[in-house]
C-alpha cells in the first residue's frame, strides 16, 4: 500500500486485507474450501464425517509457515484438532500425494474439483464452518 501512497503504482491487486481509510479494497473473488481425498486409500465416500476429517492425516500447503491454517481455527472454535502428515510450500504437489497416500488435503474449491476430476480423487465439504477471508480486490468494479 507504501507503493500507492507514494504514486510508484495505480492499481494493487492480491491478497490485501489492511490499508488506510482513504484505499478502496473490494473483493474480486470469493472462494470455498474442499477437501479432497482418495477414497480407495482412506476406505471411505461421500462427505467425511468430523470423526473422519480428524482421524485422517492431512498435507497443508504452507506458503508462509506462520499461524493456524484456516482449518485449524475453525476445528480449534468445535474443540477438535487435525494431526498432519506434512506441510509443503509447493501446492501443485499436493494433489499427488493426496493421489498416492491416506492423505486429507483442504484447497480453495475450484482446484479441488479440477484436481479430483483429472486424478480420480473425492471432494467433501470441510466439515466445519470455515471463514474465508481469503480475497481479491475488487479491481475490476473499482475501474
């Protein structure tokens, strides 16, 4: 937002979740989370129960590698955990050891669903409420 401030750009766009009163952030775009999963390795289909999601381990896609994912705020708000099996800041790889190990991986939906169609994995809803501060700005509106 320095950038803005100082007229080095005109326009941000990326995960921006704090400014000034005088910057205009909007949403571009909303997203869901899934989790996606192979069927055959857990023993399971359809939607996974709560018991199922925390009895399962997971692969976390960690960019930055600080904090609780958004999975772990919303089990920590039901008293319940998530045990994981690995973290990974390459997320094109997730879907792969989802494919070839017992794994939960938790993803924005879209890639979810792409990823379960191209390698024969299931999605489920997140078995818990999940909130999804995760957005765009709103460039597109905003000019």
């Amino acid at each position: 937002m320095a950038n803005l401030d100082a007229d080095r750009i005109d326009v941000a766009v990326g995960m921006i979740s704090e400014g000034q009163v005088h910057h205009k952030v909007r949403p571009l775009y909303r997203f869901g989370f899934l989790s996606l999963f192979n069927p055959r390795l857990l023993g399971v289909s359809g939607p996974l129960s709560l018991d199922d999601f925390v009895r399962f381990p997971h692969i976390l896609t960690y960019l930055t590698g600080v904090g609780p994912g958004v999975v772990d705020t919303a089990l920590a708000k039901v008293g319940r955990t998530r045990r994981l099996a690995a973290t990974t800041p390459r997320f094109a790889t997730v879907p792969f050891h989802v494919q070839a190990a017992p794994l939960i991986a938790t993803m924005a939906d879209e890639l979810a669903t792409t990823f379960a169609a191209q390698l024969g994995l299931a999605t489920s809803p997140v078995p818990v409420p999940t909130e999804d501060d995760r957005h765009l700005d709103a460039v597109a509106r905003f000019l």
